[in-house]
C-alpha cells in the first residue's frame, strides 16, 4: 500500500510535466509512448481523452513498477584498476561504487557487459561501447583504502535493446564521412584511430564520430563522422590547456604507486581541440606583399569576393568523400522515421522531423531503445534535417535573384551577372520594339501622312518609355550594389579595429599579434578611402547636383 501511494505522488510530478508536453505532442508520438497500456483509447479521439488515458495509465503503471523509478541518464560504468567500478544511477544521474564494494576493472569486454546487465537488471542490456569522451568522477575510492579523489576516466555506455547509432551534427565547411567495412569487426578504439588518421590526411581535424553495425561487443564494422577545417595553430597552446596538462601529469605521478592496468582497455580518448579561427605567418607575409593599387576602372570592379574571404579551408579529396546523393539519403533515413519511445518508462521531451509537416515537433522519449530521428533541442533537429524540406523556388533571372538575395562574398560577381541580364533585357525589349515598328511602317504604307506621323510618335514614346525603364533600373542596380559594398566595408572596417583592440589589450601582450592587427586595420581603412574616392567620381560624372551634395557633407 505505502509502494502504491508513493508510486502515485511520484505521478502526480510526472503527469505535470505530460500536461506541459502532452498536448503538443503528435499522436504518433503519443502511440509510441501508451503502447502497453491495456486501455482502449483511439488515437483520433480529442487530445483531452487521449491525455486522460496517458494519466490512467501512467497511473497503473507506476503502481505495479512503484520501485523502479525513472531514468535520467543513459546507463554507464568507469573503470580504474586499483578503484572500485563505479555505475551511474539512472535515476540521479550520479556516479556510485560497486555495490559490493570488491570488483574492479576486468580483463574482457564480455566481462563488463555482464557487469553491465548486473548493474541495471531492470534493463535489456544488449551490449558495450566505449564513450567518446572522458569524464570526471569525484570521491573515486581504491579498493583496498579509503583513499578517494577525482580522476577522469573513459566509461563504457551500457546499449539498451537494438543498436542505434548517433546522429552527427555536420557545422557549417564541414564534411561527413562515412566507413562502413562488412568484412572488417574491430573495436571502438580501432575506428577512432581510423577516423582521426582519416581527417588528418584530409587536411582537417576530427570533430565528432559513432559507430556502425555491431558485430560483437563493443566491435562494430563501421564508423561515421564529420572533419572540420583545421584552425588550431601550431605551437601554441592556450593557458587552459597548459594548466589541464599540468594537472593530469601531477595526478599521474600520484598515481603511480598503484599497479595499473596494462591491457587495451580502460583507456583515455584523446580530447579534440576545436577552437576558434586564427591567422598564421603565412597569411602576415601575403598581407605585407600586398599594395592598394588604385586602377582607372569603374569603382566596383575592385570588390572582389577574395578580399572577404581571410580562409579557404583545406578542401578534402573527392575520392574520399561522400557524394551529395549519399549524404542525402542518410539524412532521409533517419529524419523519414516516425517517433519512438522505446521500452524505457522515462519521461523526456524530445524532438522529432516529422515528415509529413516538414518540421521538427515534440515527442516523449523513454530514456533508451528509440531510433535515431531524435533530437534534445528543435535547432539540433532542424540542423540535422533541413534537407528534408522542400527548397523554395529560387528566381531564374539574375536580375530578380540579385534583388531578392542577400550579399554575400560573391557580390562583384552576382552585381556584374544582373548587370549584363539587365542589358540584354533592354537589349531584347528594343529589338522586339523596333521589328513591331517596322511592321507598322510596312502595314501603314498607305495611310494618310498625319496618321504615319501618329504612329511614328507612338513608337517614339515607346522607345523613350523603354531607355528611362532601363536607366531607372540600371540607376536601382548601382545603388543597391554600393550600399552593400559599404556596409560590407564597414563591417570589414569594424572588425579589424575590434581584432586590434583586442590585441592591444592581450595579456601578455604579443607584439606579432598587434602588429598584424595594425596592418589589417589601415588595410581596411585604404579600402574604405578608395570605395568613397570612387562613388564619388561616378556620382560626378552622372549627376553633378548630387556630387555637390555629396561634396558638402
């Protein structure tokens, strides 16, 4: 009677929070996650009804499972040789010893998948995998004292029922890999190892990565993951990751005197560092060979995309990367699938791309099993799945597409495309004009004189009409280009007076840092100068009153 009452308060928080998300939940959501109830209720009855019988059951459910309570986190365990194994709490989401308070690492990945399963006997534990990150666990006790403080360590996740691999978030220049060997089972290790060598020789660094295709525990025959630009500039090293270093050697040192395990597993994944963008030497001596050189051309021939552009990331091999179609289709294959709860009887608010809406939507998650269209947040779904949803027609008209577009780093380019379309639009609309005018002379042979000189100024107006069309447009065409090259400009301007302020302020200062900042900075500014210089001699060369304005102010 006490389990049931407790069981019930214990609802009451939970049924809350089903209020919350229940409603906006979609009912496929809803189905996955009321799959055992024994009620009867129709999915297309009301969300009220539906919500009623999510709250019988809910009931019914924590009253005959009062004592397992609700998970917070994936299932996990750490091992130390010399400490005690340590297992995360899937209700608190807490690192805790062995229960026994005896065992200690193992010799065979069988051997901690039992552990595993003994662990969380309330779960279907079905294998083992490495994390791809290391954690700290605080107050970690050797075996044979009393001893305990923090250390970081590898766990293994403990996999809940089927197998399914992580969805990875691709940032902006990118790229996606993906191995999949059938004839190849190794273990975890042995794929990070293949896919930081594999971003290496790509020019790149290794942001994220899972694994494929189980085929024996902790061994898979595959792995997937995403390489970024490399920007980590050799030879420095930042204060944190100094202190970090320093840290980890002085608690190996204090370590030593255990007798610590030599075989290939609990190891310590490396941490990747994917920091901020920086310049190198090399980019300083192209800079200090370059000149403003002021040419006689039209004012914006010399924005050129390449002056906006201080990186190119290393572009990686085409023989190695995935083709558009194969990416793609991976991307349809996990944001095509419908909502699920999975066995657990957690209660977390998720998000899925919900296909037939074409956006991401909420959904209750259980805690384990599921499938990979599931996401902790709508932006991390709408990064993922963002291909699944139709484009929006774009304008074919370079004109129209110039106007309707934003600038970006081809903006010389795409102004200079509108540009020769506008002209040869105009080009058309007089062309057509004048054959229509010559038919008329042709049809008018023999009408009175006053009427062929009514025609003949008919045809005139027409003419007028159309070189004061296309000198407007023309007109709109520059003004909209420059005042996008201004505001590039000054943005330009304004961070490179940020970047030298900052320097500036660096501590400890570094003269090569200010210097180049410095150098960037007057760059900047002679550009900004030569862009003035130049609209304003065109503005004087086609409207004079507006070049006095201009002058004055």
């Amino acid at each position: 009677m006490a389990a049931t009452g407790t069981a019930a308060a214990a609802a009451t928080g939970r049924l809350l929070l089903l209020l919350l998300v229940g409603l906006t939940a979609p009912a496929s959501a809803l189905a996955g996650y009321i799959e055992s109830s024994q009620i009867c209720c129709s999915l297309r009855s009301s969300p009220i009804s539906t919500l009623k019988c999510l709250i019988v059951d809910e009931i019914n459910a924590l009253a005959a499972n009062a004592g397992t309570g609700f998970a917070v986190a994936e299932p996990q365990i750490a091992m130390f040789c010399g400490k005690l194994n340590m297992h995360v709490n899937i209700q608190t989401g807490k690192w805790e010893p062995d229960p026994t308070g005896t065992k200690s690492c193992f010799e065979t990945k069988e051997e901690v998948l039992q552990y595993c399963q003994e662990m969380y006997p309330e779960l279907q534990i079905t294998n083992v995998m490495e994390a791809n990150q290391r954690v700290s666990i605080d107050n970690w006790c050797r075996r044979d004292k009393k001893q305990c403080k923090s250390r970081f360590v590898t766990p293994f996740k403990c996999l809940v029922g089927e197998f399914v691999s992580d969805v990875l978030l691709v940032p902006e220049k990118c790229q996606f890999f993906h191995k999949e060997r059938m004839e190849v089972c190794e273990n975890h290790q042995h794929w990070h190892t293949v896919v930081k060598e594999a971003c290496l020789t790509q020019g790149m660094t290794l942001y994220s990565y899972g694994m494929l295709l189980p085929c024996g525990v902790d061994q898979f025959h595959g792995t997937e993951y995403v390489c970024c630009p490399q920007t980590k500039i050799i030879g420095s090293v930042s204060k944190e990751e100094e202190e970090e270093e320093d840290d980890e050697e002085e608690e190996e040192d204090e370590e030593e005197d255990y007798d610590v395990y030599k075989s290939e597993f609990p190891t310590e994944a490396d941490l990747e560092d994917f920091t901020e963008a920086a310049v190198d030497e090399e980019d300083e001596d192209e800079e200090e060979g370059e000149e403003v050189v002021e040419d006689r051309d039209y004012y914006y021939d010399t924005f050129k995309g390449d002056d906006y552009n201080e990186e190119n990331p290393t572009e990686p091999g085409s023989d190695s990367t995935m083709s558009d179609k194969e990416i793609t289709h991976d991307v349809k294959a996990v944001c095509s699938q419908e909502a699920m709860t999975g066995p657990c009887r957690a209660v977390m608010p998720r998000w899925y791309f919900d296909l037939s809406k074409g956006k991401c939507v909420r959904f209750i998650y259980g805690g384990c099993g599921g499938n990979r269209n599931n996401f902790e947040s709508e932006d991390y779904c709408m990064a993922v799945c963002k291909a699944m949803i139709p484009p929006t027609p774009l304008p074919t008209n370079d004109v129209d597409v110039y106007f309707e577009t934003s600038a970006d780093d081809n903006e010389h380019a795409r102004f200079q495309k509108a540009k020769e379309q506008l002209e040869i639009r105009h080009r058309n609309r007089m062309d057509r004009v004048k054959k229509e005018w010559e038919e008329a002379e042709l049809q008018a042979k023999n009408l009175p004189k006053a009427e062929r000189q009514t025609l003949i100024q008919h045809f005139q107006a027409m003419v007028k009409a159309l070189e004061k069309e296309a000198a407007s447009e023309k007109q709109q065409l520059v003004e909209t280009h420059l005042a996008r090259v201004e505001a590039m400009l000054n943005d330009r301007r304004r961070m490179a007076l940020e970047n030298y302020l900052a320097a500036l302020q660096s501590d400890p200062p570094r003269p090569h840092r200010i210097l180049q900042a410095l150098r960037r900075y007057v760059r900047a500014e002679n550009k900004d100068r030569l862009h003035t210089i130049r609209h304003y001699q065109h503005v004087l060369a086609v409207d004079p009153e507006k070049a006095a304005q201009m002058k004055s102010q």
